[in-house]
C-alpha cells in the first residue's frame, strides 16, 4: 500500500481549446481515484458528491487560453468504505483556478 496519494500534473484539453468555465469544470474531475494509486489495484467505485468552486471569472479565464493547468490533488481518509479527495488547479502563472472536492465510495 502506497502511504499517500498525491500527484501533481499539468493538464489541458486534447485537442487544446481556450479554457471556459465548462472546461475547467471537466478538468477539476481528470485526477485518478487515489484508491487505485493507494492499493496499487482497480476496485469498484462510485463517485457520492463532487463539489468545484471557480476562483476566477469568465475575463481571467480567457487570459489563460489554451495553456496547460497545473493539478494538485491529495486524498485526506480511507474508511469505511469510503474516501475523499481534494484538488486544486492553478495556471501558469500560480492563480488559482478552481478546487473541488469529491466523496467516493468503494468495494472493499
């Protein structure tokens, strides 16, 4: 068992298009479930709620363009059949994007 699951990596688009708030919102669900990279196998999993939070507006978001994003997402507990993790994208130029939260149920 791994004893974390943080990863950090730039993302964007394929094919890159300007980044809109539809977008971005695809972007903050992109990261892996950390139980996969925590037990280092596939289990079955469902996602229960996932919550995104837009820290820019329509104007910054166009300054961005089609560039990469930077993710940085960390799962916080594992119990009960259940696990949350957290993220946050960034630009280029270290604003924050968005961040999201997502509760995840999986087979033990």
């Amino acid at each position: 068992m791994q004893p974390d699951a943080v990863s950090h990596m730039w993302v964007r688009d394929e094919p890159p298009r300007p980044l809109d708030f539809v977008s971005l919102a695809a972007l903050s669900d992109s990261f892996f479930p950390r139980i996969f990279l925590r037990r280092h196998k596939y289990v079955a999993i469902g996602t229960v709620s996932l919550t995104t939070y837009f820290h820019v507006d329509s104007s910054e978001l166009r300054e961005q363009g089609d560039r990469h994003v930077f993710g940085n997402v960390r799962a916080v507990n594992y119990r009960n059949g259940y696990f949350d993790q957290s993220a946050e994208i960034w630009s280029a130029d270290a604003q924050l994007l968005a961040s999201t939260h997502q509760l995840v149920y999986y087979r033990e």
